[in-house]
C-alpha cells in the first residue's frame, strides 16, 4: 500500500486549499464502511499533527488533510490466516481535507499516472492504485474499483457504522472497527483466532488528553460465554505484561479498567504510553500506504 504515497504526493503539491467538507455536520464519510470483515480505521489528522508527543511526518498531504479514512477487506478467509498481513488487504478509503478538484485532478493528470473515463465518470490510475476526486475536498482511492468505492461511499451510500458510534470515532485520535471479523491485523491484544471468530463487533479508540494517551474498547461477542473467555484472556494478557514490566498488578484497579456487561467486554480508559500510541498510529500509518 505504499505504492499510494508515490501517487498521491506528487498530485496534491500543486493543489489549491478548496474545501467543502463531504459529510457536514450531520454524516461522516467512513460511516458508509465497515462491510463484514472490514476494518475500517479512521484518523484524525489535524490532531495528529500538532501533537507534540507523538510523531506524524509532515508533508504536502499531511498539511491538507483533516481526516483519513481507510477500509481494509482481507483477501482470503482461510481459517489459519492469522495474523494478516498489510499485504493480504485490499483497500479503499478518502482524504479528507482542502483539496480543489480541478487542481487535484490537475496535479494527478501531470503525474504521470493514466487518465481513466469510465461509465461516465473520470479518475487515475496508475502503480497499482485508482484514485479521482469525487468532489471539491474529498479524494477517493482504491486498490481494486475506483468507481465501486466512490459508489458504496458517496453515490449511493448506505450507513454501515451507526451515528453514535462514528461520533466517538471521530472524536478520537485514532479508532479502529471491524465487525463479524473472519481474520484480523495484529491490534495489539494477542487474542487467539478461536476467540476473534466469535467476535460479533470490535472498536478501538486511542485518545489524548492533554495528560497522557489511553486506549478504550469495545468488544462484542456472539453470546455470554464468549465474552467470559474474552475477559479472561485480556485479564491474564494485562495481568502477565504488568509482570513483565516488574509491576504487582492492582486486581481492584484492574475490574475498573476490564470488566463484562452481558455479551460485551470493556476496557475503559487503560494508560498507554506514548511509545505504545506511536504503535496504533504506526498500525495506522501502514494501512494508509504511508500517508500519514
């Protein structure tokens, strides 16, 4: 997915700063991802910026964007295929931010990659990537179908990911959300495939606030039972890198940061360390191809 940032840097360098934002107040654009099994992975890249603890290169796309979204559909469902490689993905997803349309189209066209007009519609393609500009302030791409992403996700959208959710997404630095998960990227809670393929829904978000980075979740199993094996994991998981670290876990402290309400399992506002949010971002980071 790298191959992405070879397209889009040279594209966007001459572009004018035009925005008019996709969803407006009301809709976000990575609302109409989340297919079953994709993950999709949304951040906010103005926060990202200016934030002094974690790294994010700057660059002729990282000024303009707002936010940057990306949907990650595993290309095989083979039941040992655990974890997934980056590689193993197809992928679209859009920048958001101030991007002209003609300009950005402009600068795609001088880049070298090929002029595509297809079913009325145009975009580029070109080192294995389809991208166009939708409208003013939205840029699409895709690995596969240009036009079918530009249709599932503007033209003829359907709310995958509901408000509620999505405003808490949004809200975050970072967040990550798969549901009916067949496979999986290594987020970070090494949990075994018997127990991720009993997953009904999964969120992930990654904050700041101003003291210090956490990590929140929400993890929704096919019944009761699943969810008692899913804490139990994540417990023994807390419970042994704290060893590790040479700290004496606090069990009270723990039932606050872990617990289980019916088929969900939350972790509620667990410290992170700066170097394991760089880890998320990086994560993230590898799913944009590099553009953040």
């Amino acid at each position: 997915m790298k191959r992405l940032v070879v397209l889009v840097l040279a594209a966007f360098a001459i572009t004018s700063c035009v925005h008019s934002p996709f969803h407006g107040e009301e809709e976000y654009y990575f609302q109409a991802m989340g297919a079953d099994s994709e993950i999709v992975v949304t951040v906010d890249a103005e926060r990202a910026k200016v934030n002094e603890t974690i790294g994010m290169e700057e660059n002729t796309v990282t000024k303009r964007a707002e936010r940057v979204s990306v949907a990650l559909d595993p290309k095989t469902v083979e039941k040992d295929a655990y974890p997934l490689p980056f590689e193993q993905y197809s992928f679209y997803g859009a920048i958001e931010g101030n991007f002209s349309k003609s300009m950005t189209n402009m600068g795609l066209g001088m880049s070298g990659f090929e002029k595509v007009k297809q079913d009325g519609e145009k975009f580029y393609e070109g080192n294995g990537i389809q991208v166009g500009v939708p409208r003013t302030g939205l840029v699409v791409f895709s690995s596969d179908d240009y036009l079918d992403a530009v249709d599932r996700t503007v033209e003829d959208r359907k709310i995958m990911i509901p408000h509620a959710l999505a405003s808490e997404m949004a809200s975050s630095l970072a967040s990550f959300y798969v549901r009916n998960p067949q496979t999986m990227l290594d987020l970070g809670f090494d949990l075994p495939l018997t127990v991720l393929l009993k997953m009904e829904n999964a969120v992930i978000f990654i904050n700041e606030d101003g003291f210090g980075f956490t990590l929140n979740a929400r993890i929704e199993m096919q019944d009761e039972r699943n969810a008692r094996t899913l804490n139990t994991v994540l417990r023994n998981n807390i419970v042994a890198d704290l060893r590790r670290k040479g700290v004496k876990p606090d069990f009270k402290e723990l039932e606050k940061l872990l617990y289980q309400e019916g088929r969900v399992v939350y972790i509620d506002n667990k410290p992170i360390s700066a170097e394991e949010a760089q880890v998320y971002l990086d994560k993230a980071n590898g799913m944009f191809g590099g553009i953040i």
